[in-house]
C-alpha cells in the first residue's frame, strides 16, 4: 500500500509541472531562482531604460539636448503626465552638469525610465570619464 501511494504523489507533481510548464509558469520542477526572476518581470512589464545622454557642456551639445528632451517629453506623454517647457529642462540639465562637475565629475550622464509607471529622470556622474 505504501508504495501505490508514494507512485500517486510522484504522479500528481508530474501533472502539476506539465500544466505549468503548459500555461507559461514555474511549476514544482522550476529552480527557485528562475521562479522568483520571472515573477519580479511579471511585477514591472513597464520597466524599461528609455534613453541615456552624456554631456560635458550642454551649451555645446545642444542636438544631444533637445534629443533627450524629446524623449522625456515622449515618456510623460505615454505616462499621462504634463510635459516641462524645453527653457526649464535646460536650466535644469545645466544645473546638473555644472553641479556635478564641481564635485569632480568630467562627464554627467542622463537617464530617462519609465519605473511603476512614471517617468524617471537621474543624473548621474561618470568617474571614470576622461577630461579633454
């Protein structure tokens, strides 16, 4: 008797991990690593990097300037959200790049992301840049 049933359960996790694997999910024979990596992409489908520009000086770069707005103001528009006038994006981008190159950055890269849902812009400083 003991052996039928231990023959049904083995029987029943088999069933199970076909129909899982049918229906797209991790299933009893999944490695535990995979089964959480596919559910946190589950979670944030919308998750994504946009667009990423460097600047020295964007007084200089003025095409890479007004491509990275036209992306930011892609992304809020795909969010629902209001876009900023193109004077404060650059006064803003200035800011930044002027900040962060006191603090000993030569170059400040700009990311645009869609996170949850919203739209994220960061600066960043790039350390191991190159100065001309």
């Amino acid at each position: 008797m003991p052996l039928q049933s231990r023959f049904q359960t083995f029987l029943d996790l088999w069933e199970r991990g076909i129909r899982a694997r049918e229906e797209g999910r991790p299933g009893p024979f999944a490695p535990r690593a995979a089964a959480a990596a596919s559910t946190s992409k589950e979670k944030g489908p919308e998750d994504r990097i946009l667009h990423v520009a460097a600047f020295r000086e964007p007084t200089r770069e003025m095409d890479k300037l007004h491509d990275l707005y036209e992306r930011l103001s892609d992304a809020r528009r795909e969010a629902g959200e209001d876009a900023v006038p193109f004077h404060k994006f650059a006064d803003l981008v200035k800011e930044q790049v002027k900040r962060l190159r006191q603090s000993g950055s030569p170059e400040v890269a700009f990311r645009v992301a869609v996170k949850d849902g919203k739209v994220n812009f960061t600066a960043r400083g790039l350390k191991g840049a190159t100065t001309d």
